[in-house]
C-alpha cells in the first residue's frame, strides 16, 4: 500500500462511526475519536486531524461519508 492509500484508509476506518453528512469543520474533528489529535500516519509522514483540516474550507462541506472525507483530504493535501 502507497502512502495515499494508507492515509485515506486510516482516515476512512476512523470515521467509521461518524454520523453523516458532516456540515461543518467543527462537526468533521468532533467526529474523529480523538478530536484534531486523531494521527494518521504512513512512513515519515504523520498528519493529526487538526493538521488535516486546515486543507479543508466550507465549499468541501457537506460530507456525505468517510470515504468522501478521506478522498477530498488526500487530494487537497497532495497524496
């Protein structure tokens, strides 16, 4: 598995339990189970929830699903 994958899968599996849509960034970290210090991390590369959603702005809200958090974050982030 390539770092991409990696990532958006650790981030897709800590959302499994969110309630969707998510509306806003504030809902977004409180869906993570430790908040903004949710960390992912692949090789060298580490990044916290918090850390993540700085990539975001409110024209990528609503999340209809994890998977659609993970694929906007990666792509915004350059995985």
């Amino acid at each position: 598995m390539n770092v991409r994958e990696t990532i958006k899968g650790q981030i897709e599996s800590a959302l499994a339990d969110a309630a969707f849509p998510i509306l806003t960034p504030e809902d977004l970290l409180g869906a993570f189970p430790n908040g903004a210090d949710t960390t992912c991390q692949a090789g060298d590369l580490k990044v916290t929830a918090g850390e993540a959603g700085k990539l975001l702005s409110m024209d990528d809200f609503p999340f209809n699903s994890a998977e659609h958090v993970a694929e906007t974050i990666v792509n915004k982030a350059g995985l």
